[in-house]
C-alpha cells in the first residue's frame, strides 16, 4: 500500500497498539495518523525517513515509538536527541496528552528542515507540550535540566552520553532506543557512567531486534 489510506492504517495502529497493552483513546489514534499524514507529506519533498510506504511507516516509527513508552509513565521532562521526523518525541508527545498532562517534551537537531516540520506539526497537531530546538546538543543550554534524555538511532552510546550529559537533572537517566542489544557500546561507555538495564522490545509487525538501553551516573 503505498497511498494514504486512513482507515486501513487507523486499523493497523489501534490493534498494534492494543497488543502492546497501551489503551489508546480515539483522539490519540487519530492524532497518531494525523501525525504519519504530515510526515508522510513532508517526506516527499524533505526526505525525512527513509520509510516510504505508510503501513510500514505505522509499524516501524509509530509502533516502534509506542513500544517504549512503559518506560516514561512516570517521565516529566524530556529532550529527544537528534529528533529527526519526531521519533519517538512526536509520538510521547501525542501519547501525553492523554495520559500524562504534565509531561513536556522538547525535541532537538541540526538540520533546519527537520525543525522546521517538527514546528509545523506542533502547531496543527496543537502540541502545547513540545519544545523545538534547532542546535547542536552540545551547545544548548536550558534553564530546567532533563530527567529523560532519549534519542533514536542517533549516535555511538559515548557520543550520546558525552554531549549531552550537562542537560541531564540528578538523578535522571538517558534512555537509548537501539536495533539489536549494542554490547560494544556500552563497553565504551566513558568513566562514572553505568548501564541499568538493556530492554528487549517486541514491536508488533516487526521482525527486527529493538532494545532500550538506560544509562546512569555511576553513584559515588
């Protein structure tokens, strides 16, 4: 299927959504799809993913975002690194709105046509709880530090723990979104950095390895 078919796609993420035991009310499903519109829009001219077909774009970045979300029930302030399209920040985003009003969201990347549509899509989907940077993360500075900071296929674990460390709040922990379990980079994971937990996720509809890495400070 390569053209928008709403209800076919609807169909496809309310029982991917209802298998990964997260009760999705209407508004966030057709949300979700509003979302996949814009992207799938967007992507023509802006090459935001490399996903072309829509189903699969329901399987491979919605669901798959979908997937991680037990571990943020309890997430109050979030930066997604190297936010791309908006996965997974787009779709937390959406998800908060109905289950957690008091979480925010901010999203950040270089590239300026990817802000730009994560811009856009804040506004038509009326996303109060996102922020967007255009910046490298190493340069930006917040004034309320983050007790998630998540990324998607975004960089070495090192890379990512190392630039953007001073935006993370005490206590907080970085939570990787990886393919197959990344045991060579967590091995270079740099000093006082531990891993807690490496996550195996089932995403419905896909026959790939998913796995979340979460990382802390060491405790002195």
């Amino acid at each position: 299927m390569t053209q928008f078919d709403r209800g076919a796609l609807t169909k496809t993420l309310q029982e991917g959504s209802d298998e990964l035991g997260l009760a999705l009310n209407p508004d966030t499903i057709g949300r979700l799809i509003d979302y996949l519109a814009l992207l799938s829009k967007w992507n023509a001219v802006y090459n935001l993913t490399a996903v072309r077909d829509p189903k699969q774009m329901v399987v491979q970045h919605l669901l798959d975002s979908l997937a991680i979300l037990p571990a943020f029930f309890h997430v109050k302030h979030v930066l997604d690194v190297g936010a791309g399209g908006g996965l997974p920040g787009m779709v937390l985003a959406i998800w908060a709105l109905q289950a957690a009003p008091g979480m925010r969201i901010s999203m950040i990347d270089t590239v300026h046509k990817k802000t730009a549509f994560l811009t856009q899509a804040k506004v038509e989907l009326g996303l109060s709880n996102v922020t967007v940077h255009t910046a490298r993360v190493e340069q930006l500075i917040v004034s309320q530090p983050f007790d998630v900071i998540t990324s998607r296929a975004f960089a070495d674990l090192s890379d990512f723990v190392n630039w953007s460390a001073h935006l993370l709040a005490a206590g907080g922990q970085f939570i990787a979104m990886k393919g197959v379990r990344p045991d060579e980079e967590i091995s270079r994971l740099p000093a006082g950095w531990i891993v807690t937990e490496v996550r195996p996720l089932a995403v419905p509809g896909l026959q790939a390895e998913r796995h979340l890495v979460f990382i802390q400070r060491e405790s002195a």
